[in-house]
C-alpha cells in the first residue's frame, strides 16, 4: 500500500527548480525581482508570489552551485499617531 498525500520528493524538485528559475530571472536575465516572482507565479509555477519567496527564502542555501539570493524581508516601522502627526502638512493660511 502506497503513501497518499503529497510526494515530499516532488516537491523538493519543484523547490530546487523554482529557486534555480528565480536566479535565471534575476542573475542571468537580469529582471528585478518583482517581475521575476510574477512570471514565476503566473507563468512557470502556478503558485503565489508569497508562497514562492517563502520556498526561495527557504531552501536558497541547499544549491551549492549557484548563488540565490532571496529579497530580504523588509520591516515596517511602526507609527504612532502623534509620531503621525510631525508628517502632515500645515495649511499656508494658518
């Protein structure tokens, strides 16, 4: 009797493929990386942009023979409203 479920195998392919297509598209064809991720979503791999940064963030270390490198994740900084306020723009008759 056979597994069911999904093929952990498979998907360790697809990984390795997606992080190897991600740096054609960013290292050889030279694209940034936001058009990278969307061919590889709506073109390639079927997957969303998250889902694929996730993989790539994730297994970019295991390829030995090329050099991936993933966009790092940007922190947004945290406002408080009166940090808020410094920002607005006074009115020119007050």
């Amino acid at each position: 009797m056979s597994k069911r479920g999904r093929n952990k195998e498979l998907i360790r392919k697809r990984d390795e493929q997606l992080c190897r297509r991600y740096y054609y598209w960013t290292e050889k064809q030279r694209l940034r990386f936001d058009d990278a991720l969307r061919i590889l979503s709506e073109h390639e791999f079927f997957i969303s942009e998250e889902r694929i940064m996730a993989i790539i963030r994730r297994h970019c270390h295991e390829l030995k023979d090329i050099d991936v490198k993933p966009v790092p994740k940007v922190k947004k900084p945290r406002l408080t409203p009166q940090q808020l306020e410094l920002f607005e723009v006074q009115d020119a008759n007050s």
